[in-house]
C-alpha cells in the first residue's frame, strides 16, 4: 500500500518496474526545447534502468550536449502510478547484444523478440543507462473499482 502521499515501497516499485510499461526518455534539444520519446526499458536489480535506442537516434546526439535525462515510466490505464528516475545518464556500446535481446524480449516475447531483433540490422544500437537510486513514485491509493 502506498504511504499517505502516493510513494511506493520498494517491494511496489520492485513489482511496477516488472510489469512492461511504456517509458517517457527526456533529454534536452539543442533549441533548449525537451525531446520526449517513447522507449522500451529495463529495470536492474541494481536500480539502473537501461533503454535501447538505434544509433541515429536524435536522443543520442542530444545526450552527447547534455547528458541529463528523466525517465518516466506509467501504465497507460488504472490504476494510475508513476516511476521517474532524473539524473546523468551515459550511453554505452558495449554489451549491447546482450541488452537488446532483453529487452526485445521482455516486449515482444522470446521467440517474436530475437526475430524483431534480427529484421533489425546488423548492431543498429546503443544503450543508455541511468542510475537514480531514488526515484520519485506515486501510486493511486484508490485503485480503480
């Protein structure tokens, strides 16, 4: 149960990050305006979250300016909760096989994951990684009827 405010403990934080949610990735245009985007994450034992993006991808050069990030992550009907995780964020491109198809199945499945993953290309990807050792969470204290 969520305290008098919303947060969640860190069992239901541990059991809202499992469950595949959308992400929100924001980082910062070179404008000064934010770039927000979907992403598919995910969550490490160790309070990283870890997201996949092509190499191309504006939130990449974006990162390359300014490194900071917010990352929200929220289901899309009730009960409404939230997780935002706000810090330095840094891009990897090492290991990235080994995130892809993690997180390519966590979405799609096993098999359906390693089969997206292939009409993807030949190493079209980078990771980005962000440790917030304390995200910000609520949790509707009233779940849906």
């Amino acid at each position: 149960m969520p305290d008098a405010n919303g947060a969640m403990s860190a069992e239901e934080l541990r059991a809202f990050l499992d469950v595949t949610h959308l992400a929100i990735m924001t980082t910062n245009g070179a404008n000064g305006v934010p770039h927000s985007t979907p992403v598919w994450y995910l969550a490490e034992d160790d309070g990283v979250i870890s997201v996949i993006v092509l190499k191309d991808a504006i939130k990449l050069r974006n990162l390359a300016r300014d490194p900071l990030v917010s990352i929200t992550i929220a289901p899309e009907t009730r009960p409404y909760a939230y997780a935002r995780y706000r810090g330095t964020a840094t891009v990897h491109y090492e290991d990235v096989d080994k995130y892809s198809l993690a997180i390519a199945q966590r979405y799609m499945g096993g098999e359906p994951g390693e089969k997206w993953l292939k009409e993807q290309g030949q190493d079209p990807f980078a990771v980005i990684r962000l440790l917030d050792p304390s995200p910000n969470t609520w949790m509707d204290p009233k779940p849906s009827d």
